[in-house]
C-alpha cells in the first residue's frame, strides 16, 4: 500500500492540525501507511494545545505531489482550501463537518460529513466505530480540538454529540475540561504580539460565492479593543491580500471568546450585500457589530451565500 499524506486546510487552525493528527493514528491501526502534515504553521493556540500533551507539530508542506500521488482530507473539502496541487492527487478520504462546495473526484471515495461542531467529534465517533482504543494524548488533542471550534461549547454549531465527547474525551486526557477550556482560548487570544498580516490570515478561509471570491477571517480575543485599535492597518493589509490573490470582497470577524460576540471589518465589494447578510449598517470606517456571532461557518458564511447566489 502507498504511502497517503493527511492533512486539513491552509492556514490551519487547532481542528484541523489535530485532526490530521487523530486521523492518521486510526488510519495506521486500520493498516494505512500514512503521515499527518500540516498546510502552514500551528497558531499560539495550537502550540499551546501540542506542548500541553507533548505532541509534535507535524511538518508543513507547500505541495504534495513531489511526495505521494493520494492523500487523505480532514477538516475540509473545498479545493482553494486545500493544499495547491490538489487537482493532481487522488482523494481517497474525505473526515469533514462543513459544507460540500466545488468537490469532485475521478474515483470513488470514502467520504463522511457531520453537522457538528468540530470534526474530531467525527473522528471520535469513527475510534468507537471501529473498536480503536483513543490514547490519553489523541484524547487530548480530540477534546482540545472541539473546545476551539466549539468556543468552549458556546457556539451555535455545538451539538449534543459534541457535548458527550467532551466529557467523555476530557475523562480519557483526565482534565477539567472547563478550566482548561478557558486557559487554551485565552493562550490564542494575544493579538500584540502578531503582525497584521498574521491576523488576517491566522484563520482564514477561501470561499466562492455567486461567482465572488471571498476571504473570510476570524480573530479569537478577549477584549475586541485589542483587533479594532488596529482595524486601519488591517484595512491596509487586507486591501494588498485582496489585490494580489483577487479577493473580491475580504471580510475579518473579530470574536470575543469570553462573551460570544464579535465585529466585522469590510474590504472590497459587494458591501451592501454584508449589510443585507447581516441586516445593519456599515460604519464610516468599513465595521459593522455582530452580537451573538461567533461562528464563521454557521452564523456568517450561510448568509452571506444567500445573498451573493
């Protein structure tokens, strides 16, 4: 059997460099020969995540086909998202828990897709399928992993699936789930000491939509002050991104992990279809308040596809 590379999306946040993680471990007790890689560097919330349960960062790549001919996909479907020479390699595995967009393949392939709020709940699920004892520190990096993308079980994408591997994941890595729920968001939320490029493409997400190309990013902090003192200078940052990849519209969310809500700054046209999308008002300066938003996936892409297509 060939050698499959598994990875999640460019910009990787901490689901997606985990669940490469997870994934490949299960995929080797199923008798794969496979090595988890990583699209770009772990974020400080990551790094936290890697060095609280001794886990190596897996090696970044820029370009698979040098390497293997078939890779396997986490956290992710659509092609802008995924490593660059993607229309070269053979898909045989898609672990996913977005939307399906742009995706197709010349073979047929193993493809599962849940509406929850993290695919390690996913990948949680498949270890019990199959029988597969989850290790204390691939529980760790599970239920770290659900934790962030779930923001502590407070987003709207959060399911009762979600809820039960939690506590189950938590009792396997044997922590408080809760208070080291709270210490991981806060270790990604130091904006200072990040560059503005690094902030609007720290998380960031390619999508199309009614024939646009949008960008969308999402900043985790605990007080919004610390994004919008420096919005001008993202502003800049993001009109050169746009320019130069041929973003259409660039939209940064500024979420504050502590009281769930967040603010979105603008770059690019159509503007007045994120007012509809989010039915207010763009400020002067190109920023709108979101209350209650903290989903990318749930709460800002669906709207916005709405009125785009």
């Amino acid at each position: 059997m060939a050698k499959e590379l598994v990875f999640g999306h460019q910009s990787p946040d901490t689901d997606a460099i985990c669940a490469a993680i997870e994934y490949a471990y299960l995929q080797e007790k199923l008798g794969y020969d496979v090595e988890a890689v990583a699209l770009g560097e772990p974020n400080e919330e990551t790094k936290f995540v890697l060095n609280q349960f001794n886990q190596k960062a897996p090696r970044v790549i820029k370009e698979a086909k040098p390497e293997v001919d078939s890779v396997m996909l986490v956290d992710h479907n659509e092609p802008q998202q995924s490593v660059s020479d993607i229309d070269k390699l053979n898909v045989t595995h898609v672990v996913d828990h977005h939307r399906i967009a742009n995706f197709n393949t010349e073979k047929p392939l193993f493809y599962r897709a849940e509406p929850v709020g993290c695919v390690s709940t996913v990948l949680f699920e498949m270890f019990n399928e199959k029988s597969v004892e989850i290790p204390q520190k691939i529980a760790g990096l599970m239920l770290s992993a659900i934790i962030s993308d779930t923001l502590l079980l407070k987003s709207p994408t959060t399911t009762d699936v979600d809820k039960n591997a939690v506590k189950e994941l938590a009792k396997i890595a044997n922590v408080d789930y809760e208070d080291y729920g709270i210490k991981m968001l806060k270790a990604g939320t130091n904006v200072d000491a990040r560059s503005d490029e690094d902030l609007i493409d720290g998380d960031a997400k390619s999508f199309t939509m009614g024939g646009k190309s949008i960008r969308i990013d999402q900043i985790n902090t605990v007080d919004l002050n610390d994004v919008l003192k420096r919005k001008d200078n993202l502003k800049k940052a993001m009109k050169s991104e746009a320019e130069s990849e041929g973003y259409d519209l660039f939209l940064v969310i500024a979420t504050n992990v502590l009281d769930s809500n967040s603010e979105l700054i603008v770059v690019g046209e159509p503007k007045d279809a994120v007012e509809k999308a989010f039915n207010g008002k763009l400020s002067e300066e190109d920023t709108i308040a979101l209350p209650g938003v903290v989903s990318r996936k749930k709460q800002v892409v669906p709207p916005l596809t709405d009125i785009l297509d």
